[in-house]
C-alpha cells in the first residue's frame, strides 16, 4: 500500500491521476445522463419473479398488451347527475374512445346505483415507458372531462391514476437529491473545516464518483439482466455523497495529523493514504459487500438495489482514494486557510472534547456501558408500535393526491373493488369450473365475474371485490380466491391483480427480512474477524450494531406514529434501514476499531482507546453528520416510504456515531481490555506506560 500510496501523491503522478479521472468524467457523463432513460418502474421490475401475481402479469400479456394501464374517469354531482351530465360523460366516452393509446375498448358511461356519479374505464396503452408517460396521459383525459363540466366534479384514478401520481413524485427525485445532497455537504463541510475552500474537494470527489456510477450502471443495465427504477437510483445519488464524503472526511482528518509532523506535503499525504487508506477501503468492501447480500431478496427492487449500491461505493471509494489525495496535495497547506496546520503544531485531539469524554468513561467504564446499552435496550422497546405491514395507497403519500381522492369518490358511489378487479387465469379446458369457483368465493361480487376469455389455451377473468381493493378484508379474499381456484382438478389456475400484486409484495419482503439480515450479520462478523484478527471484538461490535438498530427503529416507530402522523410502514423499511445501518454503522467500527488497534500495538488497548477515540471522535462525528444530511433529504419526496428510510436512517447514523461508538464501544474497549482482541497476539499484551512502550508484531 506504501508504493501505492505514494505513486499517487508523487509530485508529478499526482497531475497523471488528476488528469485521467477529468477525462472519465467528461467521457462518461453523457452516459451517467441516460440512466433516468434507462429506469424500469413497471410493477414487474419490482415483484419478486416467483410469485403467483407475477406470473399472472405474464400470461395476462397474451390476453391485453403488457404496457395497458386502465383510467377510470369518474364524474360526480351530489345532487344527482341530470341527462346533460349523462349525455356529456357518453360524449367523453366517445372521444376516449378515439385516442391512438388504447388497448381494447372504453367501458362505460357505467352510472352509480345512487344516481350521483358515472364511470368510464379507459384502457390506456402507453408502451413500454407507460409509467413515465402515464401523467400527461392523465392531465389529458382530466383536460377533456372538466371540458364543459358545468358543476360536475371529475377525477382520474385507477391504475393509470395511481401511475401518474407516483411518477410525478419520482419526477426530478435524481436532481432533486443531487442539490439537496450536495447543500447538505457544503454545509457540513462548511462548519467542520470553517475553510471556504476545502469543502470544494470532497464535493468535487463526490460528484465525479457519482458520475462515474450513473454511467457504469447504466452500460450495465444495457448487457446484464440489472434493473435500476427510481427508488435505486435515488438511494444511488443520496449513498455516493454521503459515503463518499465519510470516506473523504477520514483521509483528510489523517492528512492534516501528518502535515503537523512532517514538512513535506507529499510525505504527508503518502503516510496518511498509507495509514488511512485500509481502513477506507475495508469499510467500502465491508458496505458494498454488505449491499450484494440484497441479491438474495425475493423483491426485484430489493435485489436491484443490491449491485446498484455495491457499485456506488466502490467507485466512490476509488475516487476518494485516488483523486482527492492528488487534489489535496496539488492544493498543498493553505487548501485549509484559515486554519492551515503547520508542522509542530499540538494534535487537537489530543485535548480536543473526545479527549476529554474517553477520560470521563475510562473513570467507569463498566457502568457507562451497562447504563448506555439498557438506555438503548428501553428505546428498542418502542419498536412494538411499528406497523410495517404495508401501506394503502392513501398511506404511501404525504398530502392529498388526485388518484386517491377519485378512489375514495369511487368507493362511495361503486362496489369498493371497482377499477381494481382480481384476474383470475387458467387453463382453457377448466374455465368453466374455474369460473363457478371464482363467482362463489367470499368477498368476490358474484354477477361481476366475466365471462373466460380464451387465447393460446389459456382463459381469463376479472371479478370485483366488495372490499376496498387494499384493505386486509381484501387481501383475505385473494387469499380464499387462490384457495377455492387452485383445488378445481387440472385447471392450473392463478390470482392475481393490483391486490394480489400487494399481498405477494407483502409477503415476500417479509421472506426477505427473514433471510437477509443473518446473512449480512454473518457477513459483517466475518469481514471484522478477518481485518480485526480477533474473535471477541466482532462478536460485541455485531451486537452494538444490532443494539443501535433496534433503538433508532424503537424512536422511529414512535415518531412515525406520534410525531408524523404516518398509518404504517412499508413491508421493506426494516430491510433497507437494518443494510444501512449495519453497514454504515461497521464503518465507523473499522473507523475507530482500525486506530484503537494500531495504537494498541504501541501501548496496549486501554492506551489505544482511548487515544483512538480522541483521534477518531471528532471525524466519525463529522461523518455521522453528513451522512444523517444526506438520508434526511429523502424526505423531501412526498412519499411516506423514503421519508421514514430518509428519518430512521438518519436518526440512527447520529446515535451511532454520538452514542454507540463514542461511548458504549470506548466503554467495552476498556473494560474488556485486551481481551477484545481475543484469540490473536495482542490479546495478551498488558496495558504499559507510553514510555516504556514498544511496538509488538502481532
């Protein structure tokens, strides 16, 4: 790593490497550009391939175009539509019917049983980018019904309802995130380094490695089977600028310790890269490792994510390592004006407030762990209060939406299951039986079962439920549905529909917790053994992550419900937040635990921790922060499930920084002593005076 390392900050070297990330930039870019092109946002992208819905999805496709997305147009007059309201609605259907993006025919005008609303089901086909295209398409059919409406309330909704509100709120959500981000960061970096010059740097680093991602992703996407939709290369922008700027924190905390020991810059910067350098990296590999077990999930978009993340990291982390070293010594000292380090100045960390609260803890180290882990123990406890069983379609946004309101017009005027029907396929030659099945199961309105349809030996049918389409009296009617087709002899029939589609989302994300948190446990543990050499310091890590998890998810279930007001969580929350906190929590664990060690070879672990944290405490705290900056801007989008990712992820990387590492694990570092590096070497080194201290090979 030392010819690396000083390879890259050679006096000349450094311009080669500056040179060559400026142009992969420029070369890139125009690609990084076409990833938003490139997103895949229809419901098969993100459904797990197994699952009976999915499948339905997929013969259904022979039966209508794959891309129809059905409009259900409603019109509404309290008092009760008049025979101008009726003949205007059959005029619309008319000119529905005329649009060039139709998939079959408009159904309707079809009025309500109590006289005050009429609905026409429009089945749009809008090609493969349907959901993107899906709210002018909207805003059109919206445009053409208020037209000479004279008092009668109108709304869209349905599915293409539903599609148009959902793109809208993904619309911008990269650039929208990349300015949120990068403001975070200048500011952070701002008040950090109190220099209006450095924070360019590491912004500077961020964003080429971001660009650099968008465009590895997107050649990717063109020849492999990875799918990227807008909740992915969201996380994508939000997690190369908050881990990118963790890791460029960390080098340049390191690179300033050895401008104030040594007089050359390059020097300087060859030991800090050498010094620091492993650490970054095993941090890196330790997240994108811990984002590829995502490759196991059941969800597409789970298992999507999985690469996307792994990707961003490693080339964050080569960026940093590469380029900002050479533009930090390009820059050279007065890069840190007004507070340039010279050499022989006092370490600040060494009298600096880590040091200070290490000196506090080490008083009673015992006592601070056990009262710090049962304040997190009795925080966890509020993780009782979180709903994550899924969210209804009203639930899944923050403020009113047009398609929900039509929803709830629709469920007061029309069976409840209306817009939403639960398809139902089967072999041809059962489709009789399949059908009396169906027309009998509870929760199904028997006269709404339609006649089979054949095509290629296969037969389908629709059937509306009694019970709003997301409710759980819903999704127990699928549940009966699959149970009464699934028994007719010979008929291989399945159900699926918008509420199957939840059902098995539900469940699957459910599958998904159950597999892939041991295996990233397990992961991480590993990875720590191998770099730690021990077996003990793993083994408490593990648990103070999981420890810091259950406490931050017990305060988020609190807030969610008390503070924000949110009906639930979606079933995928306990996932993707458990990834990024153990992920990202292990890094500031190789952050500090890499430096205790270090210092422990010189003058044993009770030293060495307390040394590490007065010289770590002050950037994990740093980096804790704007990491936390950059996932609370996913609560800018006006969706519930990235606002409680953006909160819990947020909430958590704060405590863990403060709290979990500064404190509980100092505390056990302490008290466990040299132990914690238990089976290696430095297990049974004693704690000796710095100056009889001597550097042991371990």
């Amino acid at each position: 790593m030392s010819r690396i390392a000083g390879w890259i900050t050679h006096p000349f070297a450094k311009w080669v490497v500056i040179g060559f990330w400026v142009v992969v930039a420029l070369a890139l870019s125009p690609l990084a550009g076409k990833l938003t092109a490139a997103q895949d946002n229809d419901a098969k992208s993100w459904l797990p391939a197994s699952a009976e819905s999915t499948q339905v999805l997929n013969i259904a496709s022979s039966f209508t175009s794959p891309n129809t997305i059905p409009a259900v147009v409603v019109y509404v007059r309290e008092s009760g539509l008049t025979p101008q309201d009726l003949a205007k609605v059959t005029a619309d259907a008319a000119t529905f019917g005329a649009l060039g993006t139709l998939d079959g025919k408009v159904t309707g005008p079809i009025p309500s049983e109590d006289g005050q609303a009429a609905q026409v089901i429009v089945p749009l086909d809008l090609g493969s980018e349907g959901w993107n295209l899906a709210a002018d398409a909207v805003a059109s059919l919206r445009a053409t019904a208020e037209q000479g409406a004279d008092g009668l309330q109108v709304y869209v909704t349905g599915p293409a309802g539903q599609a148009a509100d959902s793109s809208k709120a993904f619309q911008g959500i990269e650039s929208t995130l990349l300015y949120a981000a990068a403001g975070v960061v200048i500011i952070i970096l701002l008040l950090t380094y109190r220099s209006p010059i450095l924070w360019l740097l590491p912004l500077i680093t961020a964003g080429v490695a971001l660009t650099v991602a968008q465009a590895v992703i997107y050649v990717m996407v063109g020849h492999t089977t990875l799918t990227v939709n807008a909740q992915s290369a969201g996380i994508l922008t939000v997690l190369v600028f908050g881990a990118g700027t963790d890791y460029a924190l960390l080098l340049i905390a390191r690179y300033r310790e050895e401008l104030r020991r040594h007089s050359g810059k390059h020097e300087a910067m060859s030991l800090a890269l050498h010094r620091a350098a492993p650490a970054i990296a095993a941090s890196g590999a330790t997240v994108a490792v811990g984002m590829l077990c995502l490759l196991f999930a059941q969800m597409r978009s789970t298992s999507g994510l999985g690469p996307v993340a792994a990707i961003g990291i490693i080339v964050a982390l080569l960026v940093t390592l590469t380029l900002l070293p050479a533009l930090l010594v390009a820059c050279g000292r007065w890069v840190f004006w007004p507070r340039v380090p010279h050499l022989g100045d006092p370490q600040p960390s060494e009298h600096g407030m880590w040091a200070r609260v290490g000196q506090r803890i080490s008083h009673a180290p015992r006592r601070t762990w056990v009262v710090t882990s049962l304040i997190l123990a009795v925080l966890s406890i509020g993780i009782v209060q979180l709903n994550a069983n899924g969210l209804t379609s009203a639930e899944s946004f923050r403020g009113e939406q047009p398609s929900i309101a039509g929803e709830q017009v629709l469920a007061e005027h029309f069976p409840a299951g209306t817009g939403s029907p639960v398809v139902v396929v089967s072999d041809a030659a059962a489709a009789s039986a399949v059908r009396a099945a169906f027309a009998g199961v509870e929760g199904i309105e028997a006269s709404s079962v339609s006649e089979p349809v054949v095509v290629g030996g296969h037969a389908y049918m629709e059937g509306t439920l009694t019970s709003e389409p997301d409710s759980q009296a819903a999704f127990d009617t699928v549940d009966r549905a699959r149970e009464a087709v699934h028994a007719v002899p010979s008929a291989d029939a399945l159900v699926g529909g918008v509420t199957a589609l939840t059902l098995d989302v539900k469940r699957a994300s459910a599958a998904d917790n159950r597999l892939i948190i041991p295996i990233i446990l397990a992961t991480v543990f590993l990875i720590l053994c191998l770099l730690l050499r021990a077996i003990t310091a793993p083994l408490i890590l593990v648990a103070t992550v999981v420890l810091s998890f259950a406490a931050a998810m017990g305060v988020s279930a609190l807030v969610f419900r008390h503070v924000f007001g949110f009906a639930g969580a979606d079933p995928s929350l306990l996932l993707f937040v458990f990834v990024f906190l153990v992920a990202l929590g292990i890094d500031y664990n190789i952050f500090l635990m890499t430096r205790v060690r270090e210092e422990a070879l010189k003058f044993g672990t009770r030293r060495g921790a307390l040394i590490g944290l007065a010289a770590t405490g002050a950037v994990i705290t740093s980096a804790g922060l704007v990491l936390a900056g950059t996932f609370a801007v996913l609560g800018t989008l006006p969706l519930v499930a990235f606002a409680e990712i953006g909160f819990a992820v947020a909430f958590g990387v704060l405590l863990d920084t403060i709290v979990v590492r500064s404190v509980l694990v100092t505390a056990l570092n302490l008290d466990v002593g040299r132990h914690m590096w238990w089976p290696s070497a430095l297990g049974r080194k004693e704690d000796v005076p710095e100056e009889e201290a001597t550097p042991v090979a371990v």
